[in-house]
C-alpha cells in the first residue's frame, strides 16, 4: 500500500499523472516485483524513496526504496512497470519537457526482469491457446 501512493506521487510530483490527462491517455500498473531485505520493526520511523529508472516504447519502469531511518538500511526494493495507454512514455516525456529526451539506460538487472516478464506472458499467452495478435486486440 505504501508503495502504490508513493509510486502515484512521485508520478503527481513530476507531472506525469497530469500529461497523461491533457493527452487524453492513462496509465495502468502492469507488473511488480518486491525485494524484502530485512523486516522493519513495528513503529520503525522509515521513508520510501521513489525514482524513475526509464522508459521503452510502452512503459515507465519505477523504483521504490523503502530505507530505514534507524540506521539508513534499505530494508525493501519494488520495482513497477506503469505501461501507458493512449499515448506513448516518449509523447510524455516530450509534453511535459517540450523537447524530444533520450530514455536513459536501463540497468542490467532491470533489464533481465523485463525480459522474464516477456518470457512468463508469452508461456501463459501458449498455455491460453492465445497468439501474438490476440495480445494486442
């Protein structure tokens, strides 16, 4: 829960959310994955930080850390894919800097869980009896 409204105010913050409403177009979280490193204790004073690590052609991909303020430890990391519909990470991105921006690198590890993403949906897609084609109707 704590992720979900610091994913959707980081997104407010940055102006993304906004974009996405003077474009006509929405977004909708289409994967996660969280990594729990150490349990927090209860009442433990914590901060989530939250930060864009790119874009592709149909998503932004987010992380949110949750640290420790006891002793700065970063006791949980989620990583979210916000896949846009209407429009496209790129024309956002362009909106809200009015100018044509590069989508940084993704990290390697951010890179391998997109990929066994892709594998997972393409497995459950022929499980399904469902095509390529299908995916995108």
């Amino acid at each position: 829960r704590e992720a979900d409204f610091a994913r959707t105010a980081h997104l407010t913050r940055c102006g993304v959310l906004g974009a996405l409403r003077e474009l006509r177009a929405h977004s909708v979280l289409a994967a996660s994955c969280a990594r729990h490193r150490r349990s927090m204790r209860l009442l433990e004073p914590f901060e989530v930080r939250t930060r864009l690590l790119g874009w592709d052609d149909r998503a932004f991909y987010l992380e949110a850390r949750f640290v420790s303020l006891r002793d700065g430890f970063v006791c949980a990391l989620l990583r979210f894919r916000q896949h846009l519909l209407g429009t496209s990470p790129e024309r956002v991105v362009q909106h809200l800097c009015q100018r044509r921006v590069e989508p940084p690198e993704l990290p390697a590890d951010l890179q391998h869980w997109i990929s066994y993403n892709e594998a997972s949906s393409q497995l459950l897609r022929m499980e399904s009896g469902l095509s390529d084609v299908t995916k995108d109707q």
